[in-house]
C-alpha cells in the first residue's frame, strides 16, 4: 500500500512538472517577438560590443573560436525568450515603439564622442548647473543603466588576458573561498570609472530632452516590465560571460601550423 502511494505520487510529481514545463513553454515570447525587441531597444548593437571584446580577449589568448559569437548571440536570444513572457514582450514592443523611447535610444546610442567636445561640454556644466530636478532624474537613469554585477564580469573578462593559467587557478580559489565578495580597490575602481562614463553619456545624450521628455523617459525604464527584462538581460549576459570565461581559461592555446 505505502508503495503504491509512493508511486501514485512520483506519477502526479512528474504530471505537474510536465504541465509546468507545457505552459511555460505556450506563453514564452517568439522567436519573432525577441529579434524585435533586441532591434528596438538597441540590445543588438550592445550585443555585437559584447562580442568583439569576447572576440578580442580570444585572441589575445589563442583560443579564437569562429564560432563563439553566432552561439552566444543564440545563447542571449534563447534566454530571454524563456524568462519573458509573450504579453510581456507584446508589452515591450509597445513601450520601445514609443517616439520618446526611441529618441532616447538614438541619442545615447552616439559614436565616440571626442574627448574636447565632451570637456567642453562638462565645463558648461559648471557654469551652469542642473536644476536639483534634473540631476535625480539623471541619477535615477544612471542607477537603471548600471549593473555593478556585470561591470565585474566585464572586468574579469579583459583580465584574462594578463593573467597567466596559474594566476587564474588563484584568482578561482579566493573566489571560491570568499563566502562574501569583497571589491578589490582595483575592482571598485574599474566600477567607478565605468559609471563616471556612462553618467557623462546620459548628461550628453539627455541635454537635447526637456525636463518633461526626461521624465516620460524614467518612468518607463523604471516601468516594471522594462525593470524585469534589464534583470534578465544582466542575468543572460552574465551567464554568457561566465560559460566563456571558464572556456577561455580551460582552453588549450591554439598551435598555428607551419
């Protein structure tokens, strides 16, 4: 008796699994809905960055795999497409389709902004500065745009190529026997050089916007569909960072034939 509860059991266990799976699967975006997205919200184009530096770390290692980019940019695809739902996506598109998103997006989506240009700009700030309005409006955005989790991962990444296999093996080991991490001052550095940049190019991109416009703008990055994919875009790239990290360093240097 007691073994066939047990296996009336494990048979419902296993229903309910399948049923899960079944619906998580009818309700996730397409294919179709996240090409899309990855367009409208400029996720493309910060993905192709991505892979040159993964591409540039590569060779800088003798590990070069043609193939490691068409396979991350799937890798990406595939992970949102099992976190976010179709309604969600639907809802997403919508948002990004709005003019102001768009005109958001393509101002901060600015070439190399020369260095004077920038100065010049900064020293206006000074004299002028933003109203108190402005400037939370400017901070709440650089609080969405940074994910200090993958700014590591970014960090780790580039010091692969200065670290040879045993200072990688060490590296792994505090890790693994740090039960807290704990920002070296090197890390904490790249950290704040990073957001001092990307503060620069929201003050840059946003002084064409009103103070209204800004403020559609920030509600709704700060919307919660928008909040939940920025979570699952960091969680993705981050995965992919780690999965080519550990390739990279487990790797055997590629020998050029004579």
């Amino acid at each position: 008796m007691l073994l066939e509860d047990n296996i009336k059991r494990l048979i419902m266990y296993k229903i309910i699994i399948l049923f899960t799976l079944t619906i998580h699967l009818l309700f996730s975006a397409t294919s179709e809905q996240v090409d899309q997205y990855m367009g409208l919200s400029h996720s493309d184009r910060a993905l192709i960055e991505i892979e040159k530096m993964f591409n540039n770390v590569s060779e800088s290692m003798e590990t070069s795999d043609e193939n490691r980019s068409t396979e991350m940019t799937l890798d990406y695809q595939i992970y949102i497409g099992k976190h976010i739902s179709d309604d969600e996506m639907d809802e997403l598109l919508a948002l990004y389709r709005k003019p102001i998103m768009q005109q958001y997006l393509n101002e901060m989506d600015m070439v190399e902004i020369p260095k004077e240009e920038m100065n010049d700009f900064l020293n206006a700030l000074k004299e002028n500065p933003l109203s108190t309005e402005r400037q939370e409006i400017v901070d709440r955005l650089l609080k969405s745009s940074v994910n200090e989790e993958l700014l590591l991962n970014f960090y780790a990444s580039m010091m692969q190529r200065y670290q040879t296999k045993d200072e990688n093996n060490q590296t792994k080991k505090r890790e693994s026997n740090s039960s807290k991490k704990v920002l070296t001052q090197e890390e904490q550095q790249f950290i704040d050089i990073m957001k001092t940049g990307i503060k620069q190019d929201i003050l840059y991109g946003t002084q064409v916007l009103s103070l209204e416009e800004m403020k559609k703008v920030n509600d709704l990055i700060e919307s919660s569909v928008i909040s939940k994919i920025k979570k699952v875009e960091n969680k993705a790239i981050i995965e992919i960072m780690n999965n080519f990290i550990k390739s990279i360093t487990s790797e055997p240097k590629t020998v050029e034939k004579k």
